[in-house]
C-alpha cells in the first residue's frame, strides 16, 4: 500500500501545481483588469485546493510524517549548534549579577 499512496502524494502534487499555473497564468497583472474566470470558478478551484491539502495531511498523518513546511534557502535554521564559549559567557553573566 506505500507504492499507491507515494502515487496518490504524487498525483496530488501535480494536481496542486497544474491549478497553481492556471491561477499564476490568468491572473490579470493589475487589479482594474477584468478577471478572466468566472467567481463560480475561481471558488471551485480554491475549494479543490483545499480538498488537496486536506487529503495531504490525511496521507501524512496515517504514515507518521510530522509537518514540513517549506522554507527559504537563506533562512536561518531554527535548530543550532552553541559555540562552547558562548555556554562561558553564561557563567561570567551569573558571576556579574551576584556582584551587583
């Protein structure tokens, strides 16, 4: 059952990405233009949308992924490695406040 559900994630993907083009494509490039979908179709699109994304998370959850997100390249990891001089620097600070 893994093969149909990497099938079914795939199959998701690609369904998300097609209506992502066809949303980046029609959108008009100044607001004054005229919408070139309908609002009854704009609404199924965010609808099915939202069905994806729902059964993404469903497949997520049943196979034990956590939640990713996406992030940028240049973005700074939330998880770090602490210099050790840095763990000193805490001692010297405590040292300080007893002082005072």
């Amino acid at each position: 059952m893994v093969d149909g559900n990497t099938k079914e994630q795939e199959i998701l993907m690609v369904m998300r990405k097609v209506l992502a083009s066809i949303i980046k494509d029609t959108t008009p490039e100044f607001k004054t233009m005229k919408h070139p979908l309908s609002g009854s179709t704009i609404e199924d699109i965010r609808m099915c949308l939202t069905l994806i994304a729902a059964r993404e998370r469903e497949l997520a959850e049943a196979a034990n992924v956590t939640e990713s997100r996406p992030y940028y390249s240049d973005e700074k990891a939330k998880i770090g490695a602490v210099p050790v001089s840095d763990i000193g620097g805490l001692e010297k600070e405590k040292k300080t406040e007893n002082e005072q």
